[in-house]
C-alpha cells in the first residue's frame, strides 16, 4: 500500500469539547465545540470494507443536481480524529447506561 499523503491538519489543542451526541438510526451526529466556535452536525462515519478506519464526516447539503456538498470541511490530524471519536464512543456508553438504569 502507498505511503499515506501527509497533509495539513487542524490542531484541536486542550480545549474543545464534544456535546449533543445523537445514536439515530441512520447514523451517530455530534457537536464540537472549540473556543468561539461550534460545528454542528458532524457525523460518526464507522469503518468501511474498503479499508479504512473511522472518520469524522461533516454536513452536508443536496443541490439541484441531486449531488451532495460539504458545507465545510475540517481535517484534523490521526491523533485529534481518534480523541474525538473516543470521546463521542465513551459520551453514548454513558447515555446508554442511563438509559438502562432508568428502565430497571
């Protein structure tokens, strides 16, 4: 396999936080939060058969050409990209145990 590209890649640093963390049945939606910013809407993309890991996918819109567009895109680094899923995963065990609770 070729040698991964190596691109630049947004820093998150200490201070983001993910909140409004949503298991739909089409899909696990999220937001993050960074100092005077809020994305809304990411989405939890789970690994494929095409042999790729998990990702973080951003919203999109449908044009008029029926063809789908990112209303941004934001590429964070291996490192941050696994913080953040790690978070969102630890955020719906915890929402699922919640839940579980409540129904004993």
């Amino acid at each position: 396999m070729a040698k991964k590209e190596e691109r630049a890649a947004f820093t998150l640093g200490k201070e983001w936080e993910v909140k409004n963390v949503r298991a739909l049945e089409f899909g696990t939606f999220f937001t993050l939060e960074l100092p005077g910013l809020a994305l809304y809407n990411l989405r939890v993309v789970p690994a494929g058969k095409k042999n790729y890991d998990s990702f973080i996918g951003m919203p999109e819109d449908l044009g008029k050409d029926n063809k789908y567009y990112k209303r941004f895109f934001l590429r964070l680094s291996d490192e941050d990209t696994e913080a953040v899923l790690d978070e969102v995963a630890r955020i719906l065990d915890a929402q699922e145990k919640k839940v579980a609770r409540g129904r004993k």
